[in-house]
C-alpha cells in the first residue's frame, strides 16, 4: 500500500482503529473520518482527519473534497462507519430500525455517492 491514498470512514471506531493503524503500518496515506475524530486520534504524519456526520449528504462530500484537495486522489475507500443496536427483532422499535438503516446503509450511500465518480 506504499503511497496509496486509503479513505477509511469510522476510522475512531474499535475495528475502524485496527484497519487504520494497519494501512499508515503499510506505508498508505490514510485520510480517517468519524463524527468525532481528531488529529491526535491517530499522531501520524501520514494521517488525515477529517470529522463528519456521513448521514449529512454535504459532509460526504466535503469528506470526497477534503481528501482530493489534500491527495488528489482517491485510491481506496474502507467503508466501516456504522453500528447496531442489539436487541430481539420483535422487540426492536421502529425508531431503533430508522437508526440502524441510517448509520449502516443511508451513511454508506452518500459517502459512496461522493467518492465513486472521482
């Protein structure tokens, strides 16, 4: 991965962390975004961050944006933003499913949306 621009959202996350500690390890520039995360989140030189809301479809693409003016490029995208709400299925209320379809699939459109056609 020795150069290559990686985008990882959920990057603050617990297997966010992991996936981003192992491509700075492998020599990629990684741009790292989750609604809360920091510079110091990761002090590497080869670490962007970028905090957004991916369920905001501007902030997806000021993600996009921010990581092409930074690189130019965008050679990978990893995807990890998103959660679960545990529970049994007939006790899970419709609020919680409007929660969970959101952070997992709503949040996954609009970042692909905005990565793909660069």
């Amino acid at each position: 991965m020795n150069e290559q621009v990686v985008l990882i959202t959920g990057a603050k996350g617990g297997l966010g962390r992991s996936v981003t500690t192992a491509f700075l390890s492998s020599g990629a520039f990684v741009a790292g975004s989750s609604r809360s995360i920091a510079q110091t989140d990761f002090p590497h030189p080869d670490f962007l961050a970028i905090p957004a809301d991916l369920l905001d479809p501007s902030q997806a693409a000021h993600l996009a944006e921010t990581v092409l003016a930074r690189y130019g490029r965008i050679d990978a995208l990893v995807h990890l933003a998103g959660g679960f709400t545990g529970g049994a299925l007939h006790e899970t209320t419709d609020a919680v499913w409007d929660e969970m379809m959101n952070a997992n699939l709503r949040a996954a459109f609009h970042t692909f949306r905005a990565v793909i056609p660069r």
